[in-house]
C-alpha cells in the first residue's frame, strides 16, 4: 500500500471534534392557541384588511406618472389643448360571444372517442355529395349519455352564435361528421 505524504491528509482530517449538545428545558410560548382561535372566529375583518392592504400596495404602486392609468377612460381634451394633440380611442379586442349548441353527430362510434374539452372541426355532407366545413375548433363541452342511436349520437359544442346558427342549419339538412384537431 502507497503511503500517504505528509501535506496531504485524508477528508475530514481537519473537522473540530464531536461533542455533546448541552441538554435545556424546552421553550413555552404563552397565548399563541388564543391567537389562532381570534384569527379563525375574525376571519371576515382578516381578509378585508388583507384585502385593503393589497388595493393600497396597488394604488402606491400605480403609473409612475408616465401617462394614465390603464383601465381608466380618458378624459375629454379641453379646448385649449384639443389643437395640440389628437384624441385617439384605445380598444381592445372584442370578446366573441360563445353559446352551446347540441349537435348529431352521424357516426356513433366517432362520437365515442371524444372527450369534454377536444377541439373538433365539424364538416356537413348533403346528399347530392356536396362537403363543406361548417364549424372549425368548436370545443366539446358534454358528452350526454344517450348512447349511439341510428340516427346518431349527441355532442355539445361551444361554439360563436353565428356558427350555431350555421350548425343547426346544416344539421336539418346534412348528415355532420367531426374531426378531430
């Protein structure tokens, strides 16, 4: 076996000896329970004050004067100023009004392999052979258990009102079909 040099000494070498923690009586804290009890029984004024604080940390930390503050309407220019600058309305996206809209679905077995929140596309097939897409990512909302009939199954769709119009349309006339995305 190589002996070791001198300089070099094992890991740990160097580590202070062990030695024994003193023992000490354990630590009381005195009305922390009745503390906790008035907390939970003043729930309300708890969350008011803690919602207070965080409206007040929101105000202080509001626009640092670098124009007005988002969400707020812009106030009408006055005369004296409507020259030297221009009034401008800000908008923003609109919101797309969502309805559900029960469809059957021609294929019963398709239908089984959907699950609530699937995107689908929903096509129309006439009898004359024509094939058009009629909706396109509507999302499934509800499967109802109805189980699959000849006629078809029933899918719940969310879809854009103008679409559910389009949908119960092509329903009366078409037999539908969907694809998943």
């Amino acid at each position: 076996m190589a002996q070791l040099s001198p300089l070099v000494r094992p890991p740990g070498a160097d580590a202070p000896p062990t030695c024994e923690v003193p023992h000490f009586a354990p630590v009381h804290v005195r009305g922390g329970r009745c503390r906790l009890r008035g907390l939970a029984r003043h729930r309300r004024r708890a969350v008011a004050a803690g919602l207070a604080m965080t409206a007040a940390a929101l105000v202080a930390a509001g626009p640092d004067g670098a124009g007005p503050a988002r969400g707020h309407p812009a106030s009408a220019p006055s005369a004296a100023s409507a020259s030297t600058r221009t009034s401008v309305p800000v908008r923003g996206p609109r919101a797309v009004e969502t309805v559900t809209a029960p469809v059957r679905i021609a294929d019963g077995a398709t239908v089984s392999l959907l699950r609530p929140g699937d995107r689908v596309d929903v096509i129309a097939a006439d009898n004359g052979g024509e094939v058009r897409v009629v909706a396109t990512a509507a999302r499934v909302t509800e499967i109802p258990d109805g189980g699959a009939a000849d006629t078809g199954a029933l899918v719940v769709l969310s879809v854009p009102r103008a679409t559910a119009a389009r949908l119960a349309g092509a329903g009366t006339t078409s037999r539908l079909a969907v694809t998943l995305r």
